[in-house]
C-alpha cells in the first residue's frame, strides 16, 4: 500500500506535466533548416563524428583530413564522402567502427551539398 501512495501522485506528476505547447519541442531537430550552411550545420557532425581519425594529418588509417571547409567539400566531391557515411561504398561505413549517423545528420551534409556548399 505504501508504494501505491508513492507511485500514484508520481505518474500523475508525469502526466499533467507533460505537454505539446509548441511545435518546436515536438519536432525539435528532426527537420532540417532552409539553407544547411557549413559553419552552422556540417562543421559540428564533422567535429563530433570525423576529427578523430580525419585530423589532420589523417591518422588511425584515415587517407583525408576533415578538418576545414575546403577539406570537406573536396571530401564529398573527390572522395565519396557521401557514399561513405551512407553505408553504400565504396569502402568502409563511416565513421568506422561506429553506428551509421542519425539520419537527419546525412540529410543535413546531403542538403549542404545540394544548396551548393555555403560557407556560413
């Protein structure tokens, strides 16, 4: 009984408080921006999932540094970089040894690509 006491005004806590006042929240990163620039949208995915084998130098087997804007565009238009994190070749998945990228993340360098690389 004495955890019925407990348990019962908790989960109505939980309940009453949860809310969809604003869209915002309820599609949160899941979509995509008008314009995917580099600075704002493709250097953090590259910092927080390429840097440490694409440094540069590449070290850990890597063959291209990721480093900077001029780098990463050459990634995608000399090097398959797309392909790669996509999973479809050639080559490993990237990054290696780790899950495939959110979706949202290959959709995101996919529409930087597609808008023509801007820059900030």
């Amino acid at each position: 009984m004495k955890k019925l006491i407990f348990v019962l005004p908790l989960c109505t806590l939980l309940f009453f408080n949860c809310t969809n006042d604003s869209q915002d929240d309820l599609i949160g990163s899941d979509t995509l921006p008008a314009t995917v620039t580099y600075t704002d949208h493709v250097k953090p995915i590259i910092d927080n999932n390429c840097i440490s084998c694409h440094s540069d130098p590449a070290v850990n087997g890597a063959n291209v540094p990721l480093v900077t804007y001029a780098q990463v565009k050459s990634g995608i238009e000399n090097n398959n970089l797309i392909s790669k994190i996509n999973g479809s070749g050639p080559g490993a998945l990237m990054p290696f040894g780790e899950p495939k990228l959110p979706q949202i993340s290959l959709d995101m360098i996919a529409k930087w690509e597609a808008d023509g690389f801007i820059e900030n």
